[in-house]
C-alpha cells in the first residue's frame, strides 16, 4: 500500500496500488464502448459478434455507476477496490 494525500480532507490515506488490470483496462473497454455507441442506437450492432464489445456493453453502466459520486455520498477508502467490486456485480448500494 502506499501513502495518497488527499485534496479534499488535506489528510493523507492509505489506498492499494492500482491493479492495471483495474485501472487501465475500465478506460479502454468504456473507450470501445464510446466508438459504437452511434452503430448500437442505429441497431446496427447484433450482441455475440464480437465478445470484447459485448463485455464493453455490460461493463460500462457498472463502472460509470461506481464512478457516480453525489455530494453527500460517504467517502471512498480505495477507488480501486470500489471499482473492482462494481465490475464483479457486488458494489455497495446506496438505500433511499
């Protein structure tokens, strides 16, 4: 683990190191997600052709749903594992 200073508290927190498969490969499959989306709202994409853009497909709302923070939401110990956890389908729910 290493030490992270936070710009927000002005305390410094202990976080995990960033997993690449976790922290670079979020970027490349939403990028992909991006490219197609014009091609999918034309229906122009039939899921099966091509299993990269179908993981894209399912990923993406899961990790823009854990990068979604609103203001009162509590404070994210590791990004990393919050990440992690939503992409495996078991990140923490907020209740209403």
């Amino acid at each position: 683990m290493r030490p992270a200073s936070s710009r927000m508290t002005g305390r410094t927190a202990v976080r995990s190191a960033p997993n690449p498969a976790v922290s670079v490969r979020p970027y490349l499959i939403s990028a992909l997600h991006e490219e197609t989306r014009e091609l999918r709202l034309m229906g122009g994409y039939t899921a099966g052709a091509d299993p990269t853009l179908d993981k894209a497909i399912k990923s993406v709302p899961r990790i823009y749903e854990a990068m979604n923070q609103a203001v009162d939401a509590p404070r994210c110990e590791d990004p990393f594992i919050d990440l992690a956890a939503a992409l495996r389908g078991d990140a923490k729910t907020l209740e209403s």
